[in-house]
C-alpha cells in the first residue's frame, strides 16, 4: 500500500506520518513510498492505540489531581481559625489560606458538592477543618458582643472627647436579604406611608437613599438594590449604616443569602433586626423561621433569646410602625451624635454623568452640614456645589447629617464610597487640585471602556459583556459580583461599560464580539430594540442584581472548559493477572497507600510513566466482596478498561468528578 493512501486511511498527513513511524516501531524510512501490506494492520492498530493514548494525556492535563501525599502533608499543620455558626466557602479558605478548589475538594470527599458562595454550617465546618489540620472554634456571641462593646466604648470616647455641639443625627438603615424575600416591597411601603414631604405627591426621584418620619424622627434609608451594593460600598471602607433590617420571607425562611448578609452584619458589628415579612400569606410559618434562627444561634427574643424579630406584611403594610421604631429604639442605643455645625464630611452612595448636568453624585452626609457654595473635594475629585436636590427632586440649600442629597458641581464623576470633604482651606484644596491634574492624565473616566477580567484568553475560556447600568454604583456593585463568578475554568471579561439607556452602538458591538448585553435599570431605545431583533442580539434587562447574576452564572457554565477533579484515595501494587478479557481484567494486589473503594477510577502507572485509565467494578478480599479494603490488605480486583495491566504496575485510585 502507498503510504499517502495509508496516512489517508488514518485521517493524517503523510509527513507527519512517516515522521511518527519510528517511534512507534516501525522503521520503514523517512522517504518510504510503499508499506508491506502485512504491516498495514499492525501500524493501523499502532496507530490508533497512539492516537488515543495522545487525547488521554491531553485530557489528563485538564485534570486537577489532589494526591494522597498532599493531603497528608496538610494534615500535618496545627493551626487555630475561629468561624462564627456559618461561613461561606470562599471565605472559609481565605481563613484556612487555603486554595478554595483544595476546599472544594475536602468538602467533597464528605459528600458535599458546594460552590463557593454556600455557606457551610460550623459542624461541618469542623470537620472538614480538623481534616486540614486547623482547629475550628467558634466566635461567639459574647466575642461578637465584646467587639460591638469595644465599638461602642470607642464611639462613646469619641463623643465625650468632641462633645461641643454634638446633636442626636437620624439613623442610616440598611435593607438586606434573600431575593424576592420582600426587601423593595418593604422599602417601596416606607416610601409610601411615611414620606416627610406629603405634598409634593411622594418620592419620585432614586437618588439611593430617602429619608421618612416616624413619630417625628427622621430615618434614613439606603435604596441600594441588595447587599452587593452595600458589600461594595465596604470593601472600599465607608461604613454608612447604622442599622440593618434583614427580610426574611415567612414562607421561605433562611436562604443562602440571608445567612451571608446575617455573617456580614455579625462582621461588621452592625446591629440588625430580622424582619420576618409576607405573614399574611397563607403558608407563612414564622415559627419555622425563629426555629431556624435558634438553630444558627440567634434565638429570638420571646424564646429568651437576644436576637430582635418582627412580623411584619410589606404587602398589607402591617407592624411597619413597629419595625421602624424598633429601628429608632436601637439607634438610641446606638447613640447616633454628630455636629451639624461642622465643616461636611460624608459617603458617597451613586454616581453618575448627566448628558446636560455634568457628574452628578448623591452624598449621604454623616456629619456637618452640606451646603450650596461649599468647596468640596472626593478623593482626587474637587468642585463647588452649585446645587443640591432631595429625593423630591427639591432644591435645598442645606444638608444635616443623614441626609442623603444629590449635589451638582463636581468636576468629574466620583466614586462610590469615596468620602466627600467640605474644605475651607485653601492650601488643601489647592494639592487637592493638583492631584487631581495628575489624576486626570493617567486614569480612565469611570464610563469609559473598560477591560476586566482574565486576559490569559488562550487559557481560560470567557464570556464577554457590555454592561449598561443607571448609576456607578449598581455598575461597580455589578462588575464586583460578575467578578466573583469567576473561575479558572471560566471567567466573565466585560468588554464594556457604560451608564445610560442600550443603544444602537451597543448591539452593534454585542454583535461583534458575540457578547452578552445586559442593562440594569436601564431602558432601550426604539431604533435599539429594532436593531436588537434583526441582528439576533438579546436584551438581558434586569432590575435586582441577583437575578442578573442567577442568569449570568448558567451562561458561564456553559463556556466553561470541562474539568475533572480528582482525589487520591490510595494506591496498589498489583502482584498477579488471574483472567484478562477484551475489556476487562481480574488482578491480585496490595494496597500500599491509603484505601481502594469499588466504582472508583483508577489510573495506572508504570515505572511512575501514566498508561491508561479504567475504573474498579468489584473488590474481592479473602473471597468476600468488599466495598473497601485498606493500606496493607490483599485483594482481587475486577477491572473495567484496556487489558494493559501488567505485574508491578500501580493502581492510583481516585474519586472523579467532573465539572
Ligand atoms: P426583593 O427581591 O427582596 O426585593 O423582593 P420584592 O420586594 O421584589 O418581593 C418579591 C415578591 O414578593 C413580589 O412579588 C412582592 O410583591 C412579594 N411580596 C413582598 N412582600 C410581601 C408580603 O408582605 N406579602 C406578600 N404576600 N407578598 C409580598
């Protein structure tokens, strides 16, 4: 046969061919022409076996293997974290230093499948912690007490050492919990029943915070859309509540992100009320709830407990009152104080540029007070205000503490979180201006385009999005989030961003680079959504950032490289071949390391060389089928795969997961 029509036969090219020959023991010439028919098969048969052998190890590379000796060497370790009653997974790493796919992998050798954002209770916690070599302790509620002690020393110091002048400010209260467990019903209902301004018809303007009155008292509520907002604002430092409601649905009870937001309140020592919402509705178990809060430590106060709980209906508007002044009773316990006579200082909670306004920012003062004329400075960012406006899209001329004003005459469009000064210092502001010079040649303006994400493109596959939102901070809240989808194996890149309506352009570019558009709270134009439809590009419009991330997360998955995970459970030695068929083997061995369990994977070595995969079908010791055999114990194996095994090669046992 010509050795064109076999490398035909083989579907290779013919150089590559007769270059591969040699190796695999056919040494015919590098300028052959002609093959002995009688090689054909065996060289076909070659062939295929290296093929195949080629598309293992390239397939073994995308495997993570965790070995027996890795393991043990972290159990060696002996160290101390200390957790509260739950801990997220990715979390629960950082605090074991530890890789979170290591995590991963101890938490499924205990049988759970988490991702990184459960949270893990501290029984298991333990145990997969003591598995690592850590000692897990608790936090307990009297530390937690101790800290918010500690604050509260620290604030009540702060008060005496400044106490000229100091004034009771309203409270900053944050809304948080699980999706769809009511938090913008209840917001919407304070809204609507104790606006402070009746006639001007009612809150029309979100500028991410409003304020209502309660007996006469003011309360400042945070509009952020949940708690990533709140998270974001955070980790840049600002701490702006005061107090937290968290919602729980009475006909859902604890979900994931009510034990997060719970965490993340016990961490940051905010105080929280747990709002337990929807009782009107005919399957609502609020005892189930208080159950399930005893269960997590937080006994609710008419069990004995210390944790606040209150019944309430966003939909029926029922215990609002009530709810807010327990708001007010705990920030009296608080003792919320700034002076309203000093220079402004406060947070900066959205942002944005208006086509015809310029930037435009909301700032919640916290102490001082804001006022039109007032040279102002945010970070780098300076200007003059020239205007203020309420959530009544009034103009007002002064802003106390806690009030949340949308303030014009920035120069450039802040960031959130960032901290507003009022200066009057005219040396400060002028290294203020500079830097801000300085600032404006080397760094991109917030709405430019932006590149986040992996740019390690050949590895990792990624999924790109044009991402439109209504202000700075849902976008950065967003990208934060979007960020935290991400994986080796897979990972968001926005390719870009922008504040404002979705327009023709951004089909066009979603077009192009075959991206993902999503708009949050953002509306698209008719010559968009035209556009949108002839060029197969879907809107992805969103108005809460989970179900934006709870659409994100699957599309992620898709593009993902598939993975398989794979940890050592033990090795053997194999010492005799009793029956060898087309596809399967019956061996004799010794375990020489760790345990050999029943369907597990095996692969096999030889002189430490990888040479195939199979997996274990049954496990025979003293003729009894077992499930299990251990290090030192003899056994028979039944094996599913290629009959390659040969005596003294080793048998590496794993359980495989593929994701
Ligand atoms: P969020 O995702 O936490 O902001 O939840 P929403 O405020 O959007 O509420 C989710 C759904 O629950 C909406 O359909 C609301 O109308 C409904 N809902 C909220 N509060 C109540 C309540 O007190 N009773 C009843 N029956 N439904 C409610």
């Amino acid at each position: 046969m010509n050795v064109t029509e076999l490398a035909r036969k083989l579907k290779v090219p013919t150089k590559e061919l007769l270059e591969k020959l040699p190796e695999l023991g056919f040494d015919i010439g590098k300028k052959a022409i002609k093959i002995d028919s009688r090689l054909i098969d065996k060289i076909t048969k070659s062939w295929v076996d290296h093929k195949r052998k080629e598309r293992m190890i390239a397939d073994e590379e995308k495997v993570t293997e965790v070995r027996l000796d890795d393991q043990q060497e972290e159990k060696k370790l002996e160290k101390t974290v200390a957790i509260p009653y739950s801990i997220i997974v990715r979390e629960f790493a950082e605090k074991l230093n530890l890789p979170v796919n290591k995590l991963m992998v101890e938490l499924m050798k205990n049988g759970i499948m988490g991702n990184l954002n459960q949270a893990i209770d501290f029984d298991t916690a333990t145990i997969i912690g003591e598995d690592l070599g850590y000692k897990v302790t608790k936090i307990t509620d009297k530390e937690i007490e101790e800290k918010t002690s500690a604050r509260q020393e620290q604030k009540l110091k702060d008060i005496i050492d400044n106490q000229k002048n100091k004034a009771t400010r309203p409270p900053v209260v944050v809304v948080m919990g699980h999706v769809d467990h009511g938090k913008t019903k209840l917001l919407d209902a304070f809204r609507e029943t104790n606006v402070i301004d009746t006639e001007s018809g009612g809150i029309t303007q979100h500028i991410g915070a409003y304020q209502a009155k309660i007996k006469d008292r003011l309360i400042t509520f945070l509009d952020t859309p949940g708690h990533e907002a709140f998270k974001t604002m955070r980790s840049r430092g600002s701490k702006i509540a005061d107090v937290a409601i968290i919602v729980v649905a009475a006909d859902d009870g604890l979900q994931p992100q009510t034990i997060e937001v719970i965490t993340l309140c016990q961490k940051e020592n905010l105080p929280f009320i747990i709002a337990i919402n929807k009782i009107d509705k005919d399957n609502a178990d609020p005892e189930r709830v208080k159950k399930e809060l005893s269960d997590i430590n937080l006994v609710p106060e008419d069990w004995g407990g210390k944790t606040v709980c209150m019944l309430i209906s966003a939909k029926q508007k029922k215990n609002l009152a009530e709810l807010l002044e327990m708001v007010l009773l705990i920030a009296d316990m608080e003792e919320l104080k700034s002076n309203p006579d000093a220079l402004a200082a406060g947070t900066i909670i959205e942002a944005h540029k208006d086509r015809n306004e310029g930037p435009v920012a909301t700032v919640l003062v916290q102490t001082g007070t804001l006022r039109v004329g007032d040279t102002i400075a945010v970070g780098t960012v300076t200007g003059k205000i020239k205007a203020m406006r309420d959530e009544f899209n009034k103009e007002v001329t002064a802003a106390p503490p806690a009030k949340p004003v949308k303030i014009l005459g920035l120069k450039e469009t802040p960031a959130v979180g960032d901290v507003l000064e009022a200066i009057d210092d005219p040396k400060l502001l002028k290294q203020r201006m500079k830097d801000s010079k300085r600032n404006r040649t080397t760094a991109n303006s917030h709405d430019s385009f932006a590149d986040q994400g992996s740019d390690d493109e050949n590895a990792i596959p990624t999924l790109p999005i044009i991402l439109k939102a209504d202000v700075v901070g849902s976008q950065e809240a967003i990208i934060e989030s979007l960020m935290k989808l991400n994986t080796a194996k897979a990972q968001v890149k926005i390719i870009k961003r922008g504040l404002g309506n979705i327009t023709e352009n951004d089909i066009l570019e979603a077009q192009a680079a075959k991206a993902m558009l999503i708009g949050f709270h953002v509306k698209t134009a008719k010559s968009a959504e035209t556009l949108a439809m002839e060029s197969d590009v879907t809107i992805h419009s969103y108005e809460i950032i989970y179900k934006l991330l709870e659409d994100v997360a699957p599309a992620l998955n898709k593009i993902k490289a598939q993975e398989t995970l794979r940890v050592q459970l033990g090795e053997l030695k194999v010492l005799a071949i009793f029956k060898s068929d087309k596809h399967s083997m019956i061996i004799g061995g010794e375990i020489i390391k760790g345990k050999v369990q029943a369907d597990k994977a095996i692969k096999i070595t030889r002189d430490g060389e990888f040479v195939d995969l199979g997996t274990i079908k049954e496990l025979q010791c003293n003729k009894e089928i077992v499930t299990e055999a251990v290090e030192g114990q003899q056994c028979g194996i039944t094996y599913q795969g290629r009959p390659v095994i040969q005596v003294d090669d080793i048998l590496e046992v794993y359980q495989e997961t593929t994701e």
